[in-house]
C-alpha cells in the first residue's frame, strides 16, 4: 500500500519543557543523516510542552510532527482545566489523541465524549488519533474485535467520508500497555484487519486504503519490526519506549 508509517511518542505526563526540547533536538539530530521521509514521526506531549516543542520545529524546519494527548469537546467556555481545538491549532498541533484508555479509565471518557472530540479536533483541522481496544475480560473472552469495532462505530459516529480518511486509528489493546505485555503480530493483525475492514465497510475502500491504522502497547525497536511487518499495521503508538530518545529512533529506523 501507499501508507507512509506513522511512528507516534506518546510521553504521557512526561518531560518537562526543558527536557521537552533536549529530546525533540536528540530526535531531530538522529534522524537527520537518513532521509526519514519514507516514515512520518510525531510527538505527543504534554500541554505545557507544545509551546517548546512548536518553537523548535517551526524554527528548525524540523520534520519532526507533534501533537497533545487530549482535546477538549467544547469550543471555549466555562470549563476549568480544559484546553481546546482552537488553543491547540493555535500551536499548529498536527495531531490530538483521542480516547486513550487511560483517560476512558481515569477520566470516565466514554463513546458520546469521544465521538464529541473527533469531531472537535476535525472542526479545528487537527487529526484524531483515535484509540480503541479491549480490556483483559473482553480479550479472555475472545471478544476482542466486536469490543473494538464498536468502539470505532461510537467515535465516528456522523464523522463525514472526507475527514474520516484523514484520521489515524490506534489498537491498544489495554491488557498491552505499559505491562511489557505486548500482543502477538498476529493478534495485532487480527484486530487492525478487523478496523480496516469496518471502515471500508462505513467509509469504502478507497479510504479505508488510506487510513492509518497503528498498534500500540509495549511497543519497543526489539518488537516493532515483527508487528510492522503485518499488512494492516501502519505504525505504532509508543509510551514508555519514546521516552527515551535512541530507543524511538531506533523504532522509527525498524527497516534498518
Ligand atoms: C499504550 C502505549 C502508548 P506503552 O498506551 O500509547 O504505551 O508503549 O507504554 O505500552
């Protein structure tokens, strides 16, 4: 297919600004020498970070991307603590993570919020990164892609073909993150096949052709070849191991 890969730091509630800038200049260093066009990189860091991290991008003309990990479903208002699309295309975030499981466990995100941000980050031309997948009991109970792809049905719910194209879907099985725990390539294929075919399904396969579709959970430069290497996995979603600058761009270099 025609997808570039997308290799994706998720840092979580990770780095401050200062260490924000020494990683994304040790990233920019490392990966200059290669011409890394052939994978897309991004980086999706805390709120506090963007500023930093649009400052040297934009400045450097790095290809580096980047994006935060939340978004708020509301324009502006009278929501303490909030940060929403405007603020963030302000500082030209490319991407916002969506419904990651940690904020659908600590912040009771369920499928009307999420369908609500997906539509709040499109309005504000920013890319979804849409994550979906199953618990442990669902996963023990062989339900794994009924689970997820119900999950994608209440995201894009009324989510039009033309930015549905544009988003980016990632399988985090639950019981794979942060545990070292990392699915099987075949049990990541089983699942991002499944997404595909759903979307073609909603959406066609013409555009279903063009998503993204990333495997995130213990993703680490030791296991990430295998998992690319299955047809419908376009890249990964990476927490722990981004942290640490020469491990991401060794899972960015997975061809190497
Ligand atoms: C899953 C993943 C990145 P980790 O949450 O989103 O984290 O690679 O630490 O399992």
């Amino acid at each position: 297919t025609s997808r570039t890969p997308l290799m994706a730091g998720n840092w979580k509630m990770n780095l401050n600004h200062l260490e924000a800038i020494a990683h994304v200049q040790k990233l920019a260093f490392a990966l200059a020498d290669k011409d890394y066009d052939a994978v897309e990189v991004a980086v999706l860091v805390p709120f506090t970070d963007l500023r930093s991290v649009q400052t040297l991008v934009d400045g450097d003309k790095l290809k580096i991307k980047y994006g935060s990990q939340d978004i708020s479903e509301h324009v502006s208002g009278a929501y303490t603590g909030e940060i929403s699309g405007p603020m963030l295309a302000k500082l030209k975030c490319a991407y916002a993570v969506i419904g990651h499981s940690e904020r659908r466990q600590y912040h009771g995100e369920n499928e009307e919020i999420v369908n609500a941000k997906v539509k709040a980050a499109f309005a504000h031309g920013i890319v979804p990164i849409l994550c979906i997948g199953e618990g442990l009991d669902v996963r023990k109970a062989g339900n794994q892609v009924a689970y997820t792809l119900a999950q994608l049905d209440g995201a894009l719910a009324d989510v039009p073909a033309e930015q549905a194209a544009t988003i980016v879907v990632a399988y985090e099985p639950v019981w794979a993150i942060g545990t070292g725990e990392v699915a099987t390539p075949e049990d990541a294929q089983e699942v991002c096949g499944a997404i595909r075919a759903r979307l073609s399904g909603l959406y066609g396969q013409e555009v279903a052709d063009k998503i993204r579709v990333l495997y995130g959970g213990s993703v680490k430069a030791g296991n990430v070849a295998a998992i690319m290497a299955q047809p419908d996995v376009d890249g990964s979603l990476v927490g722990g191991a981004s942290l640490d600058a020469d491990e991401f761009v060794r899972i960015v270099r997975f061809r190497d």
